[in-house]
C-alpha cells in the first residue's frame, strides 16, 4: 500500500482541460511535483488524494482506487494548501481531533508524537488564529502525519514559509523519505525540488513532461537537438553558411507560417547562438526572427531552471 | 455518529459570532412577549406572539443558521477537506453535523416559544405546543435548509426565500402550498399533540408524519450525499 | 566586471514614474461610489451574481406591472394608485435584497483584511466607510424607486393626470430616500459587523423582518391599550413602519399599519430621531472601519 498509480488520468472542466493523459507511479522516497503555476499540480494532487474525481482513467493506491473510497485515508495524508479555518481551536485541539477521526488507540499520545515531530510542541496549546504561516503549514502537517501514513501528499507545502522554517520542514520532508514512506510535494520552483526531491515529474500545461531522476532529464535536455526558424533578408545565403557549422545538423528552406524562412536543427547550441550573428554580419544578412519551433518542453524547462 | 465532528460542529456554531445571532432571536421573542404583558397587563394573544412571530419566523430563521453554520462555511471555504482525509463515512459526518445543528436549533426554538408562552403568561397547553412545534420544527427546518445549503452554494438565501416566498407569501394566498410547508407540518403535529387551534389548513397527521420523516431522509442524506462527493478545487 | 569598487547599482531600464495628472479626492469618490453600486447589481462580477438582485428586482415590479396593467385595460381611476404603500406591501423583497446584497459591499474586503490597502490610500477610512453607504443607498433607491416609476409613468399612459398625480408620487419619492438610507445604515452595520455573507444575511433579516413584525405587533397592542405615545415611538424599530408613519404625518398618504404619527410634529419629531439615530449608526459604522483598517 505504499505506491500511488495513476494511469491515464484526465481531468476538465467544461472545454478546459486541467489534466491530460496523465500516466505515473509514485514510489517510496520524496517526488517532486514540478510545473509552473496553472500547470494543473493542484487538481492531480486533488486527484491523487480522492478529493476529485478523474474525468477519465485511474488513480489507485495499492490496489485500491481513492476516488469515493474513505478507507484509503488509513494509508494517505494530505496537507492541502488551503488555509485552515478552525482558527478558534488550538494547533493540539486540531492535530488531536484528526488523530479521533482517524480512530487511533491513544489519541494524545499520537498528537503529541506528531507534535514534536513538526517542532510545534512550545506553540500547540494557542490558538491557531494566533500561528505564523509557517506555524499553521506545520499544524496542518502534523495532523496529516498524526496516523503515521505511508503515502503523504503535500500541495505547495512551502508556499510562504521563512527560510528556516522550510529548511526545516525540508529536513522533516527528507526524514519521513528515508522511514520507507511515499512522499510527494508539488512546487513552481525548482530549487526546492531540486534540495529533497531524486526523483521528479515535470507537468505542464496539463500533461505529464517528463520523469525521472533531476540530473537525467536536465542531460537528456539539453543534448537533444532543437529547432530554430530563422527569417532574415536572404535565407539561402544564411542556409549555406549555417550548414557549414558543426553544430548544425540540417538546415532546410522552404514555407514556415506566413512566410518563407530556414528552419535549423541544432544539436550544439553554444555554437549556433554565437556563430549566427557573427555569420550574417560578415555576409551583410539582416536578421529578422530568430524563434524556437519545438518550445514546449524546453522553454518550460528553461524556465524552471533558471528561476 | 462521530462524537468528534459533533464536538467540532458545536464549537463551531457557539463557539463564535452565529452562537450570538442564534441566541439573539429567542430572547428577542422572550423580550417581546413580556413587553407586551406589561403593557396590557393581561395574557399576550397566543397567536400574535407565539404562532406569527415565533413559529413563522423564530423557528426557521435559528434552523436557518444552524444548518447553514455546520455545513455552509466549511464547504465554501474548502476547510472540510481536514474532516474529510480520515476514515470516517462521509454519511456519518453529515448525520453528526445534522444532529448537533438539529439539536442547537431545537434547544433555540423550545426555549424561545416556551420563554415567551410563560412571560406571555399563556396557558399550560401552550407549552406543550411550544415543546412540540419548537423541537420538532426546527428539527425539520434543519433537515430541509441542510440539504438545500448541499445543493446550492447560497444556501442561507434560498432559505430565506422559502421561508417569505413560499411559506408566508404564496403560502397566504395559495392552500396547496400546505403541502410543501414545513411549518403546516410542525404545527399538526403541535395540534395533535397539545389540542390547541392552530391555524392549519387541513392536511391530514398522516401526512404529516410521513412528510416529515422523508423530508429528515433527504435532508441528512442529501448533505451525506454532497459531502461523499466533495471536490476540492484548487485556486488555479 | 570592472567596477569592482562600487557596490550595487539600479540600471535605469525605462520604468517611469507616474506623472500624468491624477484624479482628485471626489473623483476617487464618485468611482468607488459607482463601482459600489454597480456591484450590488452584480456588475463586473460574475453572472451568477446577476441572478439574485434582479431576480428580487423582477419580483418587486410584478405588482405595479400589474396594477398599470388592470387600470389600462378596465380603466380604473387613478385612486388606485398607492405609491406610498407600495414599498412596505413588498418589504420583505426590498429587506432579501438588501440583506443578500450589502455583504458585497462592507462584508469581504473587511474580512480579508484587504480594506488596509484601500485605507492606505488618499481616501482613509471616514471617506470610504460612508462612500460605500452612499453605494448602497443608491442601489437600494434604484430597487425601490424603479416600481414606484413604473407605477407612475404606466399611470400617466393610462391616462392619470401628471399634476394630481404628482404631489403624491413626490411623498413616495421622498418616502423611499428616507427608507433606503435607513435600510442601508441597518444592513451595513450588520454586515460590517458579522464579516459572513451567511451570517450577514441572517443577522439583517433578523432586524429588518421580524423588527417590521415585533414593531407591527407592538403597535397593534399600545393603540389600542390606549398609549398612543408609545405606539407612535415604536416606529423607530423598523425603517418601513417609521417611513410609512412620516409620509402619513407630513406627506398625506393612507398608513398601511396600526398607528401612524397623528401630527406634524409628532412626524417631524419622528423624523429627527430617526436621522439622528441613522447618524450614529453611521459612526458606528466608521468606527468599524477605522478599527479593521488599522
């Protein structure tokens, strides 16, 4: 009961698609769930915790599916990233009532165990109307931790907080990975993926980007060959110069859009960025576009990285 | 039944501002009966106080916002998810919710009708009729507005406008509303109960009764039926 | 690279400061005012949020549609014509919408805590508490004033005389400016103080409503228990009972409930209290503001 399949999932709203032919399994050990905002990382983990229903395909834990199915919380947490507005309880009164519903044996003991391990022993007996952002991520945190799930879900679970807060819920992150569990945390930013997370998925726009470990997909990036489309004041001629680079590996002319222009496979991109002005300038070719053709995945990926 | 989400449900409705609005209508009731006893220094007219003001519009509005107050906010604002990552039957934490808004509106109700029936200085029966028509009113009331705040987001309005529209208004002009009013419900059973004469169109016990028992059905198992099926949407 | 020595620079990139010319203190008020209003309407906000207002503003017009409708077909006199009546005959629509609608106006941006950043503008905290009354009490005249017009210009079609007519349609005018900024203090207390929608609503009703009910049935028993006094001061509980007693006192139009001001002063006397109670709702109601926006 520790792997979270999904096979296939969609999900839209009317003619929007919020998640689209998604297929991934999430193992034991800290995933990170990367894409930018809007990317549909909230409705998966929604999703993944049987908090909305796929419009199409399967999300199961085990064997069991989570849609519809309230037993699967024995094994899962979710720490959502909306606010909780039980303000008028203290963080104790709200962590040990999720250890009641939960039917622990010794529901004290349990709230106090999740307590000193999110570090809000000192805090837990204010209310939490009282509690910094950081505080009430750990409250909530704790009370998803409270029935020692394998499977933990966390949406944006640093979203706010200082740095020594998320060092530390970081710490607690990588812990909880090395105990055997399932957790998986979605971010925007690649940094904090890249501190706790080996294994990562990208999603964006909706589809499932890549996978894998960080450093294989980065590689697998940037060795791959990119498109470019060049407009200029005479294409044949930039055509036969670019040919002449090592670093180009086709160059073809002919109808891109609404005009003509040379569409170039690059596999070393250093070079072409460096030698194609210097090219045109010597040869007196004005330079009109320069565009990627294929930007999907890279201009997100470039994006991540260099945020 | 969960005892936790009970115990939550409570805070949550007592606990804050509603707890104020909720009590505040029974003392108003109380305040008005005994207003008017003094100034008349004779009973107060049963139907003027108790049946008018109370029954149509104390009764409804405490089973109003205590049926809003346990499901309403909570679901608007997404926070249910907390209660809701557990094992607990989504059915369950509906009836437990329903049974503490039952009950806080119920108390609400009784104490209000029978404050006023005594400071009014009515006579014994219509005590009975306030226990009757209190209790079991506002018991109904919570059952319908339960599952009408499940339907609709603005639970709290549609409420309100069946309680003016179709109870008061159209019920006014138009009898075969009787048969759609919870409160010509309450009020046969309260004259089955405590022989007084209200101001029921006739509409036999029976129906009543059964009425009565489906519309608690649909409520509880409407909110149920809402909770199991709860989305939570991200803020994209 | 070179500049070693020098610790940091800000690279002028072309951002501008704004130096056009701004709008003055009213005209900031007149745009707060108006969006204010629109918004009660359900304008510029989401379709669903049209729905309840007009739905409301339907409802009310049934009736003068109505009337205009029979008085042209059968040709009934123009007696029939009660403008003053008209809107405590549909009081519980005019308190549903502005129960439902003022939390839009004085309930969100006081619970977000958003108001700061509107107060930290060169309005404060006075001007935009009363500038969003003002909203309301606009919208409330638009949900009022718009049957009292049909019943008039319908009225005047069929073939009412503008000159008798008038003098009366005036005292209803009158009438529903007195009763919007009434209405509009209670609401906007209630909302600014529950913070809820749910609660807001709930809390309005509660005043409004079964204030109209209590003052009614207060009124009832004091007449004719003989305290006349009390029965005429009981008014001041419910906004449409005091209305209706001020356009009977001073205004000449027919009362719709058990004990109307029997004279000018007592109408006038009424009157002033109600202003002077609606003015300390209103500093309360600055004070609700001044307190959140801190």
């Amino acid at each position: 009961m520790t792997d979270l399949t999904l096979t296939g999932v969609s999900r839209w709203y009317g003619n929007v698609v919020a998640v689209n032919d998604v297929t991934m399994s999430i193992r034991p050990g800290v995933t990170g769930l990367l894409g930018p905002n809007g990317a549909g990382k909230s409705t998966l983990i929604a999703m993944m915790a049987g908090f909305l229903a796929p419009s199409a395909g399967d999300i199961r834990l085990g064997e069991a599916p989570v849609w519809r199915n309230v037993g699967a919380y024995r094994d899962l947490g979710l720490v959502p990233e909306r606010e909780v507005s039980f303000s008028y309880l203290t963080g104790r009164a709200f962590v040990q009532a999720s250890a009641e519903l939960h039917r622990l044996a010794d529901p004290r003991a349990a709230t106090a165990r999740a307590l000193a391990e999110v570090d809000l022993v000192d805090a837990a007996d204010r209310p939490i109307s009282t509690f910094s952002k950081g505080m009430r991520q750990r409250a909530k945190l704790a009370s998803a931790l409270v029935h020692e799930p394998t499977v933990l879900l966390l949406d944006e679970p640093f979203n706010g907080v200082d740095p020594r807060q998320r060092m530390h819920l970081m710490e607690l992150l990588t812990r909880m990975g090395e105990q055997g569990r399932t957790v998986l945390f979605s971010s925007h930013i690649l940094e904090e993926v890249e501190q706790i997370a080996r294994q990562i998925e990208v999603v964006v726009s909706g589809r499932h980007a890549a996978s894998g470990d960080f450093g294989a997909i980065r590689r697998l990036m940037t060795d791959r060959p990119s498109h470019y489309v060049v407009r200029s004041s005479d294409d044949r001629g930039l055509a036969s110069m670019l040919m002449g680079l090592t670093g180009v590996r086709s160059v073809a002319l002919g109808r891109v859009g609404t005009g003509e222009a040379i569409t170039v496979e690059v596999t070393d991109m250093g070079e072409f960025t460096l030698s194609l002005p210097r090219l045109a300038r010597s040869a007196g070719i004005t330079v009109r576009e320069l565009a990627p053709s294929d930007e999907s995945l890279e201009s997100v990926f470039t994006y991540l990285v260099q945020s | 039944m969960n005892l936790t989400i009970m115990r939550l449900a409570l805070q949550a409705l007592v606990g804050q501002r509603r707890g104020l609005v909720i009590l505040a209508l029974p003392v108003l009731l109380v305040a008005l009966a005994g207003v008017l006893r003094a100034l008349t220094g004779e009973p107060v007219s049963a139907n003027a106080v108790v049946v008018e003001v109370g029954i149509a519009l104390v009764v409804p509005l405490v089973a109003l916002l205590a049926a809003n107050g346990v499901l309403g906010p909570e679901i608007d604002d997404g926070s249910v998810v907390y209660l809701l990552s557990t094992p607990v039957s989504r059915y369950a934490v509906a009836a437990s919710k329903f049974v503490v808004a039952a009950g806080v509106a119920a108390a609400a109700a009784v104490t209000g009708l029978m404050g006023a029936t005594l400071a009014g200085g009515l006579s014994g029966r219509w005590v009975v009729v306030s226990v009757v028509v209190g209790a079991g009113g506002a018991v109904l009331y919570t059952a319908l507005f339960s599952a009408i705040a499940a339907a609709t987001r603005h639970g709290m309005i549609a409420g309100l406008v069946y309680v003016t529209v179709v109870e008061s208004l159209l019920g006014r002009f138009l009898g075969g509303f009787r048969y759609v009013s919870v409160r010509a419900f309450a009020e046969r059973l309260g004259e089955v109960a405590a022989d007084v004469d209200l101001p029921v169109a006739d509409l036999s016990t029976s129906y009543a009764v059964v009425a009565s028992l489906v519309l608690l059905g649909v409520g509880v198992g409407g909110a149920g039926w809402r909770l199991a099926r709860f989305q939570l949407r991200g803020d994209e | 690279m070179s500049a070693q020595g020098s610790a940091g620079v800000i690279h002028d990139i072309g951002y501008r400061r704004y130096a056009g010319e701004r709008t003055s203190r009213a005209g900031i008020t007149r745009a707060l005012l108006f969006s204010g209003v629109l918004a009660v309407f359900g304008f510029g906000r989401s379709g669903k949020a049209k729905v309840l207002p007009f739905a409301l503003l339907g409802m009310t017009l049934v009736p003068a549609v109505i009337q205009v409708g029979i008085m042209s077909i059968i040709g009934l006199s123009s007696d029939l014509l009660n403008y003053s009546a008209y809107n405590a005959g549909s009081s519980f629509l005019v308190v549903l919408f502005v129960a439902a609608q003022a939390p839009v106006l004085f309930s969100r941006d006081l619970r977000s805590g958003v108001i700061s950043l509107y107060l930290a503008r060169p309005l404060g905290a006075t001007a935009f508490a009363l500038t969003r009354w003002a909203s309301l009490v606009l919208a409330i005249l638009a949900f009022v004033l718009t049957p009292l017009l049909v019943l008039f210009i319908g009225g005047l079609a069929a073939g009412a005389s503008f000159w008798e007519e008038l003098p009366r349609v005036a005292v209803a005018l009158a009438g529903a400016v007195l009763l919007a900024m009434l209405v509009a203090t209670v609401a906007s207390l209630v909302a600014s103080w529950t913070l809820r929608r749910g609660l807001a609503i709930a809390g309005s009703i509660m005043v409004l409503l079964v204030g109209l009910g209590v003052t009614a049935g207060l009124q009832e028993v004091a007449s004719t228990e003989g305290a006349t006094g009390l029965a005429h001061w009981a008014a001041l509980l419910s906004p449409f009972v005091l209305v209706d007693s001020v356009q009977v006192s001073l205004g000449d139009a027919t009362s719709q409930f058990p004990a109307p001001a029997d004279s000018a002063a007592t109408g006038l006397l009424l009157l002033a209290s109600a202003l002077a109670l609606m003015l300390l709702g209103l500093a309360l109601l600055v004070r609700r503001y001044r307190s959140r926006g801190a």
